[in-house]
C-alpha cells in the first residue's frame, strides 16, 4: 500500500489501530508464546473476552481480532492470516454468529483495499491542510458507508470520529490570524474539555506512545542507562507495561544479533568457490534452520 500525505497516514493508521498496545487485564485472550507470529508473543487482543457471553462478537471486538493478526503481516503470509483469524472466530462462535462475523470479515477487508486504493490517488499534503483534511474525512465516511451499517459505524468509528474532528477544529484554532495567543490557548483548553471524561482518557491513551517515544529517544541521545530507561517507563506507562517493552527490546536484541550472523554465515557461504550449487542452498538451509526457528525463518523472508 502507497500512500502520500501524513494526513492520509494518520487516517489509515486510525482505520487499523486499537489492536494492542501494553496490553494489560483480565478481560484479555491471552496469545500463547510462539503460537502465530513471533510479535504477537507477551501481547493480546485488548477487550476481548475468552468467550463472547452472548455468543455473538460485536463489530469492534471483531476488528480488533482482525487488526492483531493482520498486523502480522510480513511473518506471515496473507492466507495465514485469513485462516487464523477464521480458526479464531470458529473457536469463539457458532452458527449464524459465525456466518455473520465472516461476513463483517470480508467486507472489513474490502474497506481496508478501498482505503488503500484511495490513498493511492490523494497527493502531498498542500497548503491549506485543514481544506484538505477535511476533505479527506468526508472521503474516509463516505468510504465506511460502503461498506458498514449506521451501526457498525456508530461501535467501530464514533470515538475516533471525535478524535479526528478534534484534531481538525485545532488546527483551525492554531491557524487563526485574528486572536491573540493567549486567546488561541484558552479556545485550546475549552476544547478539550468539550470532549467527555472517557474521551479525555482515549486522547491521552492514543497519544500516550508518541509521547513515550519521544522521552526515550531523549534519553537515549543524552547517553541514558538502561535502568534510566526502564525507570522512564514504569513511571509513564506503568512496571507491568515497562516489563513488557522491556522483554520486545530484548526480543529485538536478539533479533538483530542472529541476522547478523545469517548475512555474515550467507557471504562466507556465497562466496565459498568449493562448495556446488546445490552444496551451497543445503548449507544455507542448514545455517537458516541453525539460527531461526520456523516461524522467524518465514519472518526471513522480508530480508532475502
């Protein structure tokens, strides 16, 4: 998917995002290590239940199903994904619950396809951004109304929506050359106070990681520890989420030290002039398998 603009990628990340992040509770499917993909391992599927009470799915638990494994993507190959998340909801459901969350499944699919084609068609980001972001969220609910019902809409996009107009009357605000700035900020500060508690909650949430991000990146340019980086985290996000981003560095760690390896073992290997043509693929395949275990040896691939 190409896309141009920041503003369209922020419209596409909002479409696919809420899969998880720092996941945490009780109300969670936990993913056993190693079952799927290599970066769902220490994560689950946020607000989902183990089993659906009413033996349904609504539509936001069901994108939020859908967007963990599609995130896999590049692990894993497009009808994988299709078939673990079909394995997921027959698990969870039954009869026409079940026909009608692989129904939400294609055309939630259909969705992402036109956002992406749309995308495609939209050109850098122009002078007048907030025209053009305007423009381009009447395009993304024109887009929902093709493939949604006014309640889908209501569950899946409500809150963004308010997010998304949010962003947009700020931008109007910031822009506006016939107030002063202490007028700017006391209309910055009505308006986020317009928004109700839980909002308030799900904008600190959305932005919670951006924030994160940019005091590690801080820290780290001003020669932090990693026991600095650990206290920045449990005292941002909390220890168990710090833990846990602790484990995807590790994670990440390692990662990185066996691809190292494998390009340095594949040269060697490439340039051995001893060595046949089937000789070299069979000790390139005994190097991959040495290294890797299958579900990171697909993960590979991107590299090759």
């Amino acid at each position: 998917m190409r896309l141009q603009g920041k503003g369209w990628l922020v419209l596409v990340l909002a479409a696919l995002g809420g899969a998880y992040w720092w996941q945490s509770g009780s109300a969670e499917q936990p993913v056993a290590e190693g079952v799927f993909a290599p970066s769902l391992r220490q994560t689950s599927v946020d607000g989902l239940p183990p089993a659906p009470v009413s033996g349904k799915m609504d539509a936001k638990q069901l994108k939020a199903l859908f967007d963990y494994y599609l995130a896999t993507q590049g692990e894993r190959t497009f009808p994988e994904i299709r078939q673990e998340i079909d394995k997921q909801l027959a698990a969870r459901l039954s009869g026409t619950a079940l026909q009608d969350a692989r129904d939400f499944f294609r055309r939630y699919l259909a969705y992402l396809n036109d956002l992406g084609q749309a995308g495609k068609t939209v050109g850098p980001v122009s002078a007048d951004v907030v025209s053009q972001m305007s423009q381009r969220l009447q395009l993304l609910s024109q887009l929902r109304a093709r493939h949604f019902t006014p309640g889908e809409i209501q569950q899946l996009f409500a809150s963004s929506d308010v997010m998304d107009q949010l962003v947009l009357q700020r931008m109007v605000i910031q822009r506006r050359q016939d107030i002063s700035e202490a007028e700017k900020r006391r209309q910055l500060a009505a308006l986020e106070q317009s928004l109700q508690p839980e909002q308030r909650v799900a904008r600190q949430q959305t932005i919670q990681h951006i924030t994160l991000a940019d005091a590690e990146r801080h820290l780290r340019q001003q020669g932090g520890t990693p026991e600095q980086l650990q206290a920045l985290r449990a005292g941002m996000v909390g220890p168990e989420a710090a833990q846990r981003l602790a484990a995807v560095d590790a994670e990440a760690v390692l990662w990185q030290t066996k691809l190292q390896q494998w390009k340095q073992g594949r040269e060697q290997l490439v340039k051995d002039a001893a060595l046949s043509d089937p000789q070299r693929q069979q000790a390139l395949q005994t190097l991959e398998q040495k290294l890797f275990s299958e579900n990171e040896r697909k993960r590979l691939l991107a590299y090759q």
